[in-house]
C-alpha cells in the first residue's frame, strides 16, 4: 500500500503526520519511507536515519555539435519546452528548461547532438526506527525536482506499506508524489488560508484519481469552515492535531509525538486503520 | 527601424503588455512609415520567453519594447543582437514616442520576474 502525505499550503504538518504514523505502524507493517519533499526534505530530523549510500540521480542534457548542425530547426520544433532556439546562426540551449528527454537527439537528421548526464540532486537511503528510509535531495540552483521523485517512486516495494512524505504546493513534484498512490492523507490547518490551498490539494489529488482524507492540524485556531467544507466534499476529516503547547514544544525539539506520548501511537495507528480500509 | 511593442490589443491606441514571453500580441512597427503588424502570442505551457525571442528574431525586429524581460527571453534576444527596453507603460502609442524621445532605459540584463521562474511549468 502506498500513503502519500501531502497539503497545498506549506507548514501545515506534512512531516508531522507521515514521520509519526510511520513510526506508529512499524510495528505491524513493514514500512518504507520515502521523503519526496526534494526541495528541502526534513523528515530525518524526527525519524534520524543512518544514511548507508548516497546515489545521484541525473538528466541528460543536449550539447549541439555546432559544426555538424545545419540549422534545420528540427529539434527546436520537437521539443515541447522550448528548451533549444535557434537565433540567427546560434544555437541556445536552455539547460533549466530541457527535462531530458533526449527528442532533440533522435529527431537530429545529421546526428549533431549528443548527450551529457548532468546531476540534479541525490537520494540518500538507510534506515530509521527499523524500517526503510530514504530522501531525495534537489541540489542547490537546481529548478527541477520531478525525476528525483520520479527516481524516488521507482524504488518502491510494493510488499511494503510505503508512507510518501510530499512537497508542499500543487504543481508538478506534488502531482508526482501524489499519482498512483492508494490514498492521499491532506494536511491542513483551520484557517481561511488552510481551506483554500486544501481545496486546490483536493483537485489535484482528484485529477490523478487518488482518494483523499483530511487531518486538521492545529485544531482549535480558525474556524470550522474546513470541516463545512470536509462534509459538503464527502471527505473524511480521519484526524485531529490540537493546538497544544505540549504538541508545539516536542516539535521544535525534533520529536515525534508517538515517541513521546504512548496515546498518540494509537491515534496514529487508528489514522491508518481510517484511511487503509 | 522596425520595433516591438508588447500590447494587449492590436492597434497603437493598446495598453502596454508589461511581460513580454506572455504578452497577449506583438506589435511590430516600421518607425519610418508608422506601418503595423500584430502577432498574436500563443506561448505554450513551456520556456514562453524563449519562443517569443525567436518570433522577434524571426519578424526582423531589432528593438523590443515592454515592460520587463525574463532570463531566457533576454538570453534569447541578446543572441540576436536585440535592443531591450523595459518599463514601458501606457499605450503603444506612448511607449513608442517615450522610445524615440529617449525616456526609456535600455535594458542590460533580465529584468522580470520570471514567470514560472524562467524555467517553464514542471
């Protein structure tokens, strides 16, 4: 089974909720965790992995022999992104634009471009609390953070129960992490700013066809308009986090509730069992 | 000299585009003989900058006036040897004059923010 955590808004406890039920569930299941939130994972500050190996992952961009090419504008009209133009004579390849396709390669008639692997971040695996960790990282300047999720999601068991701890937003690295998982858990707070990036987190996961349930972090402030919004969706509101003191300070020591408070590893437990039947 | 003008419609009495790679039209004007021909931008979801600098390039403009440039639109135009002038704003007709009257500053540098981030849509 694979759980995807994610929100629309940022700093709504994604990583609350995924560190705390993957380590709530251990016990019964074997878990995996993957933190897809590339661009600044922080997962491994709550479930502190031992990191075994460290992979880059790459794209390969073109690189146009300028002798060779005839200025056919072949590869300029395949490429979907705009990420090659031919200006006058020169050719200018737009390195943050090309997704490494390698179209331009193929279409070439005089067999001008090659291509170079370039890195674009890593992934770190090892382990935490005795299951399966690892964590994709975008490498500093990089603008693409979709093939290291992509890479990410290639490695999942699907013997395991794999938690998948989302980027926040709702363009493509979420779209990524969230397609073709069994359920999506949204995260979110209730305030008018919460509602309205659950909202468009609701359409994405919709658009992929992944069933969505909400956990209302920070339950207390705001007011009740995400939960009028839950039940005229039909979405199941599976969790409460209270707005607590306590909550707050185990956060900011970087531990997770159910390490700290026996009663929340059952909450978490009981947040599985609600979203996985 | 011919000039690009980025506009919301297609005539001199338009309003401005402030983006270039998105602008709705490309007004391209002989400043000669005041002669006018609009283009219609139809960026794609991707490197919009890009596509509107080879349009430019390809209409034989050697000047392009707007509001603000991006990264890849301004890599694109200073390939060709393009003149950018930025912060254009009013009606085309005004652009035009602020440009032959020296009001506006010619860009040496990407000055927009970028749309996207420059990097096209993921």
């Amino acid at each position: 089974m694979r759980i995807t955590i994610a929100s629309g808004k940022g700093g709504t406890g994604k990583t609350t909720v995924a560190t705390n039920l993957a380590i709530a569930v251990s016990g019964k299941f074997s878990v995996q965790f993957l933190d897809c939130d590339v661009e600044e994972p922080n997962a491994h500050i709550f479930l502190k992995p031992q990191i075994e190996q460290t992979r880059s992952v790459e794209k390969l961009l073109p690189e146009v022999d300028e002798e060779l090419c005839t200025r056919c504008g072949e590869c300029v009209k395949a490429c979907e992104f705009n990420a090659i133009a031919i200006i006058g004579r020169k050719i200018l390849v737009y390195n943050d634009l090309c997704h490494g396709c390698g179209l331009c390669k193929m279409v070439c008639p005089v067999g001008a471009i090659n291509e170079h692997p370039h890195e674009l971040g890593v992934i770190e695996t090892g382990t935490a609390h005795g299951f399966s960790f690892a964590r994709g990282l975008l490498n500093v300047g990089e603008a693409m953070s979709t093939p290291i999720i992509h890479e990410m999601k290639g490695m999942i068991d699907p013997k395991r129960l794999t938690i998948i701890d989302a980027p926040p937003g709702t363009g493509c690295p979420t779209i990524a992490a969230i397609k073709d998982a069994d359920v999506a858990i949204l995260v979110t707070e209730p305030t008018p700013f919460g509602l309205h990036d659950l909202q468009a987190a609701v359409g994405v996961a919709r658009s992929v066809e992944v069933p969505v349930f909400v956990v209302i972090n920070r339950d207390g402030i705001g007011d009740d308009r995400v939960e009028r919004y839950c039940q005229e969706e039909n979405i199941q509101v599976a969790m409460k986090i209270p707005f607590a003191r306590e909550i707050a300070k185990l956060y900011s020591q970087g531990t997770t509730l159910v390490d700290a408070l026996p009663e929340w590893k059952e909450r978490f437990q009981a947040l599985y069992e609600a979203v996985a039947r | 000299m011919k000039v690009c003008i980025t506009a919301r419609g297609e005539g001199f009495t338009a309003e401005v585009d402030p983006t270039f790679g998105r602008a709705a039209y490309f007004l391209f004007i002989d400043t000669d003989t005041r002669a006018l021909e609009a283009v219609a931008n139809v960026p794609g979801a991707h490197g919009a900058g890009v596509q509107a600098a080879q349009t430019v390039v390809e209409k034989g403009a050697t000047v392009v006036i707007t509001g603000s440039v991006g990264p890849n639109a301004y890599q694109g135009l200073a390939a060709a040897g393009i003149e950018m002038y930025t912060g254009a704003t009013g009606t085309v007709e005004q652009a035009l004059a602020n440009f032959q009257t020296g009001k506006l500053t010619r860009s040496g540098g990407a000055t927009g923010a970028r749309h996207g981030g420059g990097r096209g849509i993921q």
